[in-house]
C-alpha cells in the first residue's frame, strides 16, 4: 500500500468518525429533555377521572355548601316560607345567564319544561318543611332525616330506572344509619329536638326525594343549567303563593339579614343544588344516594364549630360507624 492510499485511508476513517460523532450530537440534541417535553403535549389538558369516587367526592363537597346553608337558616328571623322564597328567586337569574350561554332554554318542549317546574314544585314544598323543621329542631335530627333519601332512592332507582340491586350497598346503608342513630342519640336531653320538628324533617325527605327522582331522570336529556332554571320558576311561584297565603310577602329587615339570605341562596341553591344535580347525570340514583348519608357528619361537625351544639364520644363513634357503613357500600357498588 502506497503512502498516498494510507493517508487517504486515515482520511476516510477521520471523516467517518467525524460523521458518527456529528450524527450522536444532532441525535442527543433531538432527544434533549426540552424536545422530550413538548412532544407530550403541554397544551392538552388533563382528563377528569370518571369513576364513581371522583364524583362522590364531589357530590360530598356540594351537600357540604347545602348543610351550610342550613345552618346559616338559624341565623335568620325571617319566615321559613318566605325564606325559601328568597333563596329560590335570588338563584333564578344566575341560573338563567348561565343556561343562556349554552342554548334558548325557551326552545325546549313544553312537556319537558312542565316535568323540570314538577321538580321545582317538589323542592319548593321540601325547603318549606325544612326550614319550618329547623325552627323546631337541630341541625343534625334534620338531616339525620334527610339520610332516610337513602332509602328512598334505592328502590326508586331499582324499579323506574332499571338499576341492579346490590346486597352490599343496602347493607352498608344501613350499617351507616345505626351509626346516624347513635350520633343523634349521644346528643341525650341537650337535643333541641321536637316531635313536630321531625315529623317536619320527614315530610322534606320525602320531598327532596322525589326532587332528585325527577332530576335524575331528565338529566338524561338536559343539562343541569336548564333544569335549574326551570325548576327555580316552579319553586318560586309554589313558594310565593304560600307565601302570600300564610306569611304575608316579607322584606329583609336589614341589609345584614339580606346579605345572610344571599348567602343562603349561594351556597345552598347556586353552588350546592347545582352542583349535587350536575352530578346526579353522571351517577346512578344508589351512588348518589351514599352521599346523603354524610350529612349528619357535615351536620354535626357545622353545628360544633358555627352554632356551639354538642360533640361527645358517641357523636365521634357515630361518625366513625357511618363512614364504616360508606365504605363498605360503595366497596362492591361503585
């Protein structure tokens, strides 16, 4: 071999070298982490869980805003029928401006808007029997109460709507309602209960009941918004009428008292009604219904810290029992 061949040899082999070096650079400058990072997409935002415990967890939150309000009704000296009146009228042009947004709420046929004013007639008549219920006793009995929903979505939710009956769930509902009854009963004589009061909070179970039946059926077909709105406008001419019938028309006396009624509106009608019927549309009638057996806690845990009400060793055990009795229904049901 000549010397002019090796040194073109050597040459070549510089080049290649040259060449593989070059190719590792570009490659690790294309595999660099801020290329890594923007092939993932940065703008693609993140998919919301859609499992039953997410919007459990949720449908916890809503009831939370809808206990407040209940309990900022003792803070109030204003009738209970015009009270629900005020809360219902208040929430009916923020429900309007928001289902506006999405489409003509007045397109919608008219059967169809008379079965979402059916609902607002049945909630109309649950928020009277309840804010008379919490006139006449705690906090906590009326929503041990309002627990008994329970009960009465399950069998509805079986036999119109066609869901599977899970022995788990009814009995890890009524594990929890044995933990209810403990937790009301440690409150003793320093229950502000009455028999008039309960039977009162009975008759909003049952009410509210049907209010989620009826709810739950159209939001197969409509959004929460357009429900909202048309059950508003059957609750507020149901509640007015009553209104005008055994109360008189009231005013709030002061702009405090007004603000606590717009308070009570916010969070019980806008953020916690609207809330707990949008997920309604993504639950069945028996996931939803495990959620109003947290009431009593939220309940009482309010009734502690807000309005100074009792707190013993059975309330904690109570509280302890009824999330035993969650658990173990949503285990095997969700």
């Amino acid at each position: 071999m000549t010397n002019n061949q090796v040194s073109i040899t050597i040459d070549s082999k510089k080049h290649t070298k040259d060449s593989i070096n070059k190719s590792q650079v570009l490659n690790n400058i294309e595999s660099s982490p801020i290329d890594s990072i923007s092939k993932k997409k940065l703008f693609k935002l993140p998919k919301i869980p859609r499992n039953s415990s997410f919007f459990i967890l949720l449908a916890i939150l809503a009831e939370s805003f809808i206990i407040y309000a209940s309990v900022l009704v003792k803070l109030t000296d204003m009738s209970p029928i015009n009270l629900g009146f005020y809360r219902i009228v208040l929430a009916l042009p923020i429900f309007w401006l928001m289902a506006n947004t999405r489409r003509n709420v007045f397109k919608i046929p008219f059967k169809d808007i008379a079965f979402m004013m059916l609902a607002g007639i049945f909630f109309a008549f649950d928020l009277l029997f309840f804010n008379i219920a919490l006139r006449h006793t705690s906090v906590a009995n009326v929503n041990l109460f309002g627990s008994l929903a329970c009960f009465i979505l399950i069998p509805i939710g079986i036999f119109f709507f066609k869901e599977k009956f899970r022995k788990s769930l009814l009995i890890g509902a009524i594990v929890a309602f044995c933990g209810i009854v403990v937790l009301i009963g440690g409150k003793g004589e320093l229950s502000v209960a009455t028999p008039f009061g309960d039977f009162m909070a009975f008759l909003s179970v049952l009410c509210y009941s049907s209010f989620l039946a009826v709810i739950y059926s159209l939001r197969k077909r409509y959004g929460t918004l357009e429900i909202m709105f048309f059950a508003c406008i059957g609750s507020s001419l149901t509640l007015l009428v009553l209104a005008l019938i055994f109360e008189g028309l009231e005013v709030p006396k002061d702009m405090k008292d007004f603000g606590i009624i717009a308070l009570i509106s916010l969070c019980g009608q806008v953020i916690g009604q609207g809330f707990f019927n949008y997920i309604m549309g993504k639950v069945n009638t028996q996931t939803s219904s495990l959620v109003l057996l947290f009431s009593p806690i939220i309940a009482a845990l309010m009734g502690f810290f807000i309005l100074g009400e009792k707190l013993g060793i059975f309330e904690i055990c109570g509280i302890c029992i009824i999330l035993i009795g969650v658990y173990f229904a949503k285990k095997e049901s969700c």
